[in-house]
C-alpha cells in the first residue's frame, strides 16, 4: 500500500463508532475532545435523515459526547447540497421528517405535490401509503426520483423497521424508476462533507464500522479507511469483502494518540 500523507482532518460514522445502542463507545468522549482541542477539522456523519445537525448535537451530549451541530452531516444535508447543485430552488415532494425538510428548506427548496422537479425519499417512524401512493404517481408523471440513502432497515427497541432502501424498493417496484441514493455507500456523501470543512482526500480519514458502506464509500472517495469492531463488522468477516480498509482498530480509543 503506497505511503499516505498525515491526517489533517478526520470523517467519522456515528452509530457502532462513536455511540452504541444509545451508549457511547469507551473512549469516545476522549477522542471528540481530542480533535477539538487540536483544531483540526472534522465531521461525524450519518446515513439517518431523520434528525438534523441540531437534534442530533443534542442526543450526542445526552449520551455524554459533545459534537457541536456545525460538526455533524447528514444524508439529508447531502441531498439538499446535491439537489441545489443540481437544480437551484427547484422543487420537491418529500417523504420525510424534519432533518430533510428543514435541509431543502435552507438550501431554497419548494416543498410541494405541484409537478415538483424532484420525489425525495427518506427515513420517518411513520411511512404513510398514501404518501407513498402520491410519490409513485408524481414519478409516473416525470419527476426525478431521489433517496438519501439506501439503508433497508433501521433499529428500534421492539426490532428492525423498514427504512429508506426498502421504501425506495416499494416504490422502484411500482414505477420501473430507480432513485439516485446520495448516501452512504455512494461517495458523494464522502465528497460533499470534504467540500463542506474544505479537506483533502489524500490528508482525511474516515472511520467507520461497516465494510459495505463506510469503508467501501471512503475508499472510493480517495480516503484513509480504518475500521472499528464496536459495529457491525467483525473482524473474522473483513477478508470476505474484495477491498481492505487501510487500518483495523479495535475502537476509536485506539485513535486518539494519532490525533
């Protein structure tokens, strides 16, 4: 593996990396406190477009991690950024909650079931048929078919909840159209959050706990890719996968001294 630079900035997944089951990863703490006090810039990212920066800055410091708003990106703020790149105040019906919502809001979007320019497709407890019903038509009738992400289940305390992907799937089914996912595993939402704290992929690193999304959307994003085991992926599963991560860790503890 060829030499890297130094790690001048850093992207970090949240859920099984920085906190578990509502638990913070021993050592978590240390190492946000740690990359606040270098100066160095970094972002802790997310696939869930139900919260915004805001909200979830407050379920983090509940858990015991203080990660302020601005350092927090969401496959919600992706979509919003790319459909304003895309499209300037255009328009869109949603499927979603407030962190999406409130995202195409602030970028100038029209939120609206009008032949809106867009159908976008994210996470909400409450996935209404006719809503979905609505969406299938407006995309039968040529509207362009957007999802932040195409994770097919969430986690809930009662078991798994169908989430994005499998919503998109319903939908696909139905129209013949497939979404264009922003999230995680695509590396547009690696490049929008490097764009957003203005880094380099050859000088960052991103930290993850899934071999199907983080480190594969790192790697093809240009990224230093390291793994924690405090996630999904075990360690006896990494050689199954046709690409490495450039480092193994334990847990993000095994971090905070190359900060």
């Amino acid at each position: 593996m060829s030499e890297r630079k130094p790690i001048e900035s850093w992207l970090s997944d949240m859920d099984g990396v920085l906190v578990h089951e509502g638990q913070p990863v021993p050592g978590a703490d240390e190492f946000i406190r740690r990359l606040k006090e270098s100066g160095k810039r970094f972002l802790v990212l997310t696939n869930n477009s139900i919260y915004t920066a805001r909200d979830l800055s407050v379920r983090l410091r509940a858990a015991g991690l203080d990660v302020p708003a601005e350092s927090i990106w969401t496959s919600a703020l992706a979509t919003a950024k790319f459909l304003a790149d895309q499209r300037p105040e255009g328009s869109a019906y949603v499927i979603g909650e407030a962190g999406l919502t409130t995202a195409l809001h602030e970028v100038g979007y029209v939120l609206t079931d009008l032949d809106p320019d867009y159908v976008v497709l994210g996470e909400t407890r409450t996935y209404s048929f006719t809503s979905i019903t609505r969406a299938i038509r407006l995309i039968d009738n040529g509207a362009r078919f957007i999802a932040t992400n195409p994770d097919p289940i969430g986690p809930s305390t009662e078991g798994s909840l169908p989430a994005c992907g499998a919503v998109a799937a319903m939908i696909t089914k139905a129209t013949g159209v497939e979404p264009y996912f922003v999230g995680k595993p695509n590396p547009m939402m690696m490049r929008s959050a490097l764009n957003q704290i203005d880094a380099h992929s050859e000088s960052t690193a991103m930290i993850g706990d899934r071999m199907d999304t983080d480190v594969v959307c790192g790697i093809e994003a240009g990224l230093n890719t390291i793994l924690v085991l405090t996630g999904v992926t075990q360690k006896d599963q990494i050689d199954r996968y046709p690409f490495r991560p450039t480092q193994v860790v334990n847990s993000v503890a095994d971090l905070i001294d190359l900060v």
